[in-house]
C-alpha cells in the first residue's frame, strides 16, 4: 500500500503525516515530495509510524538530515530513498547504519566533494544502486582500497552531468567490487570525444567488467571490437601519452594493423565514353540526374532530339550486353555507372 501527499496545498508537518500514516496500515510507499520539511524535527514517539515503509521519497522536501536520520532509525526495512532536489551541499553522517537500503536517489543536489559523497558509504553500507545525476562532482579523492570498502555491494552508479573531468577518476570506478552498470553522459572528461569514442574508449579502457553502459547492454562482440579499436586510437600516440591499458590490450590481440579508409559515399559523378555511328567522346556526367536529363545533356552532342533517341549503357566490367535506359524518370546512380563505363546513342526507327 502506498500514500501519496506530493505537492500539497498546505504545509505538512512530520507530525501530521506520522498521524495519518498510523491510520494505514501495511504502508510500504511514501511520497512526501514538495512538502516543505526543512523546519520539521520529527519527535521519536512519531517516527514508529513509518516502521513498515519500505520505499520513501523526499523530493524537493528541504528535509534536514537530523530529519532523515530520524526517520531512517525506525525504518528497519526501508530500501529505497529518495533526496533530490533538496539543496544538499553537505551530507550528515547518522550515528546509526541503514542495512536495509539498497537504493539511494539523490540528484540535482549541490554535492561537489566526494568527502561527503563517501559518507553515504558509511551509512548505507548494503547500497547497491547510487544514483548521483546532477551533482557537480568535480573529482573521486579515495584510494581503491578504501572505495571497495565504502561500497562493497555497490552494482550501478549514476554520474550523469557531473563534474567529473579525469580519465583516473574513470579508472577509480573500478574499485567498487560489484560494480555492473555506469552512467556518465554529459559530463567534461568526454565532451571532446565523438559518440563512438567516449563509447568503445570507456568499455575497452576504464571500465572492462561492467555489462552495461549508459543503459545498453555490453555484448562481448562489443567489447572486443572496444579493446581493438583502442589499440588502433592509441597506436599514434607518443610514448608517455599511452595509457598503461594499451600494453595490456596489445598483449592480448598484438599489434593490429591500421583500418584501411574505405569511402562508401555513392558517386557523383562519372567519365563515359559516349558512342553515336562512328564518333566517341568522353564526357563527365552527374549520376544525381535522370535518363531524360542525360539525353537532354546529349543533344548538342549526337544532333538528336531526345524523343529520337535511343540511349543504351554498357558497363565495361560484366559480360552481359548494353542495356536499353528505357525509363526517362530513372535516376543515373541506380544504373552503377562508374568511370569507363560506355552509353551507345542510336536514333529511333521511324
């Protein structure tokens, strides 16, 4: 069973709700968002009320930590909490441990210094899922000892539009020992990158055993085709601007051999020999027209209207015969015409 009271009309005190709730029994979901808790302390005798809440929101609430805490201790079985949206610039730690938590959504706060982002760690030691969206985090200052202590059953992290500028900061997510699922758009480090590359440089470089990235799956085809084409990125590089993966990836498939460029745009334009009786004369054509431009094209050149005009294409690399271009409003490109290729003009029987 869950209670809603989100954007109310009237301010709504942890008091007043804690009153309503005792009336609902088995209450699991609780959506206090938008109410305005910034002065409210929520008086022990209260908390018990909550007990059986197991998903908690408190969105855009102001909620002070003292409140969270409060509220946190008599919530024995609570595994997701909501706090964005409260202003948070700083993180309280509670003298008392959440086990229970395992989801914690705390975007579009003001959380710059991962000094109070490790707090979290300290008090929701089971958290698998930290949603972290919005924060300017600007840098990940733990060893990676410490990180796998902190968030020992931490599975996915959410830092989409932080702060986050260093490729060691990447480098460090790979400490958290469970860790499956990485978000990270928007943010500095790969704002200079194009899309392929902030893609296949993370899975091959940074972060080799997560499944998903920014919300699609890693396949293993994807994560080979990632490793090589960071050995192929990396291979111009001066010496002291390879990363160390490099060697490590050059170990495992060697060293390749550059991707030859193969330009797979259509052809424009083409050079054809033009044959009419006896005469033959080149001439470059554009393949984005029609067959009823090309004999437009012709007729200073064949002396031939182009309702006496037959024109025929032979393509100089199969052995089959000229082919009659019959269809006026058939574009030039759909025959395959390349250069060296040949048009045969007859002039239609009367």
């Amino acid at each position: 069973m869950g209670l809603d009271s989100s954007s109310a009309t009237d301010s709504v005190t942890l008091g007043k709700v804690s009153k309503i709730v005792s009336n609902v029994p088995h209450l699991e979901f609780l959506n206090l968002s938008s109410n305005p808790l910034s002065l409210s302390v929520l008086e022990r005798r209260c908390a018990g009320s909550f007990a059986g809440v197991r998903k908690l929101v408190l969105n855009n609430s102001k909620a002070s930590w003292e409140t969270v805490h409060t509220i946190l201790q008599e919530l024995p079985d609570l595994e997701e909490l909501f706090l964005c949206l409260n202003d948070y610039e700083t993180v309280s730690c509670s003298p008392v441990c959440c086990q229970s938590l395992k989801l914690l959504h705390i975007t579009d706060n003001n959380l710059q210094d991962w000094t109070e982002i490790r707090k979290l760690g300290i008090m929701f030691p089971s958290l698998d899922t930290l949603i972290l969206a919005n924060n300017n985090l600007t840098t990940i200052e733990e060893s990676e000892d410490s990180l796998a202590r902190l968030f020992p059953n931490l599975r996915s992290i959410n830092l989409h539009k932080s702060g986050l500028h260093c490729w060691e900061d990447i480098d460090k997510l790979n400490s958290f020992p469970k860790l499956e699922e990485v978000k990270l758009l928007g943010i500095p480090l790969l704002q200079s990158y194009t899309t392929e590359e902030r893609r296949k440089l993370l899975i091959a470089s940074r972060l080799p055993s997560i499944v998903k990235l920014n919300g699609s799956i890693v396949a293993d085809g994807e994560r080979e085709d990632s490793e090589r084409f960071f050995i192929r990125y990396y291979m111009e590089f001066p010496e002291e601007e390879v990363p160390f993966r490099y060697h490590e990836l050059v170990t495992k498939y060697g060293k390749l051999e550059p991707l030859a460029v193969v330009d797979l745009r259509p052809q424009s334009s083409a050079k054809v020999e033009v044959h009419f009786k006896d005469k033959v004369e080149e001439m470059s054509i554009r393949l984005d027209q029609t067959v009823a431009d090309l004999k437009k094209q012709l007729k200073t050149v064949v002396q031939l209207s182009t309702s006496n005009m037959l024109l025929f294409y032979l393509d100089h690399e199969t052995p089959f015969g000229p082919e009659e271009m019959k269809y006026n409003s058939r574009a030039l490109h759909s025959y395959g015409i390349r250069d060296g290729d040949k048009l045969y003009v007859e002039p239609r029987m009367k």
